[in-house]
C-alpha cells in the first residue's frame, strides 16, 4: 500500500512540475508576444507615422530634447492660410495616460475620435488596420 502511495505522490508531482512549466511557457511566450508588438509599434511611431515630429519638443539645433520623448510641445510651424481649426501644441502622447485602449485604437484605424471627430489639423487621419493600431498603442501605453 505505501508502494502506491508513493507512486500517487510521485505522479501529482510530475504532472505538477509540468503544469507549473507549462504555465511559465505560456507567460513567457505572452511577453515575447507583447515585446515584438512594442517593437513594431516603436518602429511605426519613429520611422512611418512621425509622431516625434510633432509631439516631441526640439532644441535650437533640432534635436529631441532628452527626457521629453513624445511629452508634447508648442508646434513651431503653421498653415500659410488661416486655418480655424489648426491645433498650436500637440499633447502628451507617451503613456496615453487618460485614454481607453480600445478608444485609441480605434481613433488610429478610423480617423475619428471617440466623439466621432477628426483629430485637428495638423494631426493627421490614420487608417491603420487593427495590428499597426494596436501595436502603436501598446508601444506608447509602454512609455512612462
């Protein structure tokens, strides 16, 4: 009888030590999953959308100012025409502190923000699909 006692012991440890690899797998791979998202959400933010451009302020020599990546600024340029609706600063985007996740995805697929208005001028309309959005969002919901 202690013979298959041991046994049963023996066996809900092994498939404990299983599950608990298994459930760590899955986490890592979760998080490998997440970084590349980040990775490729940073890579649209700098090299395809240029959102730096506008909502990271510059130095005299038109550089980023250290510590101020995407915290918003003053805009330094304007429409040659009046232009009503022109925005002159361009908000704080590292974080997106304040908004929804879904509401900025959306707001990155269609054009539109959760009032169903556009983004004022100069912010540009994206029409991402659901991952560039996505990934987008996740890359700056990363940055504190």
């Amino acid at each position: 009888m202690a013979t298959m006692s041991a046994r049963v012991i023996t066996a809900v440890s092994i498939v404990f030590v299983l599950l608990t690899a298994i459930q760590c797998a899955v986490a890592q791979s979760a998080k490998s999953a997440n970084q590349s998202q980040i990775a490729h959400g940073e890579y649209l933010v700098k090299g395809i959308a240029g959102c730096p451009d506008c909502h990271t302020p510059m130095n005299d020599k038109g550089e980023f100012v250290p510590g101020q990546w995407l915290k918003g600024t003053k805009l330094t340029f304007g429409p040659l025409v009046r232009f009503p609706a022109w925005a002159d600063t361009a908000p704080n985007i590292a974080g997106l502190e304040g908004w929804d996740t879904e509401k900025a995805v959306q707001l990155l697929m269609t054009g539109k923000n959760p009032s169903g208005q556009p983004p004022r001028p100069p912010m540009p309309q994206y029409r991402m699909n659901r991952g560039d959005a996505a990934a987008v969002v996740a890359y700056l919901k990363s940055l504190k």
